[in-house]
C-alpha cells in the first residue's frame, strides 16, 4: 500500500481553502445523534479553523437566514471510522460539531463574520409514506418490548433526526405516524431494524405523495423516476414490456458491451413491487438503479394484478385437515399449527372478486363410525415465509402488515368483518380525497 498512498500524496491536489486568514465555514453533509451531546453535524470544513468555544451560527440552505447561534462544545475529527476529540481544526478536515441542535443538512455552520451560506446539492424529495402505529392484533404483546405509540414515536424522531431524506409527520391527533421516504427499501430497512430492537408494528401500505398543481387545482402531479437498467439482450424484452404496463416510457436503448441498457421515466407508482419482479425476469443478472426526476402529471390508474383475499373468521390455531379444504381455492399464507386470528389475511384466491372468510381452525369431528377415507394422509403445499419487501409489494390498500420480532403477517386494517364490509362502500381513491 505504501507505493499506492505515495502516489496519491504527490498527484492528488490538497483540499482548497485558507485555514489561516480566512473565517470558518463548514457544509453539513450529515447528522449523527449522540446520548450525551445531541445532535452532532458533520461535514468538512471549507475555509478557515475552530475551535472548541467558538461563537457560531447555522445559516439556512438557499435563503442565508440564521436559523441560530451557538457555541462548539465538541470537536471530533474523522480518521477512517473512529472519531477523535480536537481543540481544533482547519480547512479541509473532516469533522463533527456539537453544539446547535436546530441544524439540518444542506445548512452551513460558520463563524459570525459569514452571511452567505455555501452552495449546496438539494436532497430528493420523499415520494411514498406508510403509517406506522401499536399493533392492535388479538396476538400483540406475546414477543416484542417495545409496544406502546410513545416508545414508537420517539424512535421515529430520533431516525427522523439523522435520516435526511425521511419525515416524521404527526397530525396530534391520533397515535399513528405517518413516515415519508424515498422508496421501499429505504422503509423496509428501517420497519427491519426496529423489529430486531423488539418493536411490534402494524404499518399500512405504501401510497405515493401526490400534489395538486399550483397552478390548475384540478390537475393531480405525481412523481416520477428516471430509471437506468442494464441487463442481457435476451431479458431486455419482458422488462420493456412489464414496465410499459407501468405506465413506464422508454427514453433510450442503447447497447453497452454484452448487456443492453434501457432508460425509463416512469411514474414512482409503477416501481412499488418492481424489484422482485426484475430479479426474476432477468435471472438474477440485471442492475437497476433510479433516481427521482419530477412531478408530472398523473397517467392514470394501473392494472390490478392481486386477486382477492382468503380472510380468517376465528381465533385459534389451523389445522391441517381444515388447511386442506381451504386449499383448493387459492395459494396459502399459514402452515398447520399456525396462531391465526378473525381479519387476518391467510391466503389468495385464485380467481379475482370478493374477499372470502374462511375458517382455518375447524378441526376433525371425532366419532365412533369409520369412515372412507379416515386414514387418508394430509399433504398441504409447503408455505414460502414472507419477507418484508415481499409482502410490502404485495399489501393491498385496505390491509396492513402486522410486524413482530420473529413474525410478519398480514391482516385487515379494520378486523371486524361487519364494520369492513360497511366501510368499503364509502372508500375513495388517493385522488379523489385529494380533489375534495
């Protein structure tokens, strides 16, 4: 490594920037959260020193107002991943500063001489949300420890805090959070890690945030994605053709070594459940990647690809002899011996229509005559678990995922059947709502 780091020490051109002369300045690139400090702001310095007990200021990103005056109460600088305390530091280092805990990103941090704020890159705006809120099913409580809405909601504010490109909005008014991202797995990693700290949740599917124009009330805008796909020639075809279904438009088909590469605009709607689609499509060898363009107006609605749902009517546990009778009706979502509950979702049907109850939990009726076909062995499908991104694809909109430490389901926002049948006939569209 030697000859390596020699030669970028010779050719590769220092940081620009005075340390010496010139008043401090910083763009904060980064948030991070300490217990101790509070927020911390990380970025590199572009001119000028600090020190620890500086007098400074946040300006804001774009406008040049002073959102605060501070003072730094600690300096750490960055060397690979460790963070070491400093009294100070120049241009060109990369460092945290504790000590203005109403800093965002994209905000500049400099000395109280300074009233232009740095050029900045703006970050993405979130274009789906979900709700998060305690869940409410007969089985909650028997694995997670953290249940109740205040221990959900201050975990969403401290990720909120470190997190650009989520929101946190909370209306007050009820004990769900609505958190708006960038996409799905942005909010599957985020659903994953607070399962594995022990959190119980019930999350509502993916809608994507529209807007009305300025200019027009009447006209809906959406966003959409440009998306970049290279994969082999011979899979070029079925993608062309899936995501023309999603209201997808081709820009430019160009050939780049033995892969062909595609470049799409499409509706971010049309994304929602994609990426499990493509790796089969192309075989595990294809590589997508997006980016957020524009809000455009809206291209209408898709069409519906799930058929209607298999929902359970009563608590208990299934069985495989009443597993068996279900079965020929559609796919499975639960095994035998599975805990199982009224308004949960255990299976597809596999012709589209209305919901179907069914009753996972009947068992054999015992008696004294034998009959035909007593003996007769059991063989049910074998049930793939779900995964998060799976079952987020799949989720319809009057469902919810139901989100444990050890289990994911799928159930019914409302559970009772009754009150569900009601309320679907007063159901309206996402635009609909907004148009009212």
């Amino acid at each position: 490594m030697s000859p390596l780091l020699d030669a970028i020490i010779a050719r590769v051109p220092p940081p620009k920037g005075e340390r010496s002369g010139a008043p401090f300045s910083m763009l904060v690139t980064q948030l991070e959260a300490n217990s101790y400090l509070g927020k911390c702001a990380l970025g590199r310095i572009t001119s000028g020193t600090v020190r620890v007990g500086d007098r400074i200021r946040v300006l804001e990103p774009g406008t040049s107002n002073v959102k605060e005056e501070g003072k730094v109460t600690k300096l750490f600088l960055r060397s690979g991943v460790q963070q070491i305390e400093m009294a100070q530091a120049g241009a060109g280092d990369v460092v945290a500063i504790s000590g203005v805990p109403t800093v965002s990103v994209n905000s500049t941090i400099a000395g109280l001489d300074i009233s232009q704020a740095l050029e900045f890159i703006p970050v993405d705006p979130p274009t789906i949300s979900v709700t998060f809120s305690v869940n409410d099913s007969p089985l909650a409580g028997r694995e997670g420890s953290q249940l109740t809405s205040g221990m959900i909601r201050d975990r969403l504010r401290r990720e909120a805090e470190i997190n650009v490109a989520l929101q946190v909005v909370d209306d007050g008014k009820s004990e769900a959070l609505e958190v708006r991202g960038r996409g799905e797995l942005q909010l599957s990693v985020l659903i994953e890690t607070m399962r594995r700290e022990g959190f119980e949740l019930s999350v509502t599917p993916p809608r994507v945030l529209f807007k009305k124009n300025p200019e027009n009330a009447r006209q809906i805008l959406e966003p959409f994605e440009e998306i970049t796909i290279d994969v082999d020639h011979e899979s070029s075809g079925v993608v062309i053709e899936k995501l023309t279904k999603r209201k997808g438009e081709l820009k430019n088909f160009s050939d780049l070594a033995d892969k062909a590469r595609m470049v799409f605009h499409i509706p971010t709607r049309g994304l929602l459940g994609y990426a499990s689609e493509f790796k089969n499509d192309t075989h595990g060898t294809g590589v997508m990647n997006h980016a957020f363009l524009r809000y455009d107006e809206y291209v209408g609605a898709f069409e519906k690809s799930r058929k209607a749902s298999m929902v359970c009517m009563s608590l208990g546990t299934a069985t495989s002899y009443a597993l068996n009778t279900i079965e020929p009706r559609g796919r499975l979502f639960v095994r035998n011996s599975d805990e199982v509950y009224p308004g949960m979702v255990v299976g597809e049907l596999s012709k589209d229509g209305n919901d179907l109850d069914v009753n996972p939990t009947k068992a054999k009726q015992l008696t004294n005559i034998r009959a035909a076909g007593k003996d007769e062995t059991i063989r049910l499908t074998p049930v793939k678990p779900w995964t998060l991104e799976e079952v987020i694809a799949y989720v319809n909109p009057d469902e919810a995922i139901e989100v444990t430490p050890t289990q994911i389901r799928l159930r019914k926002q409302i559970l009772d059947s009754t009150k569900r049948k009601q309320l679907s006939r007063r159901r309206v569209s996402d635009i609909d709502e907004l148009l009212e």
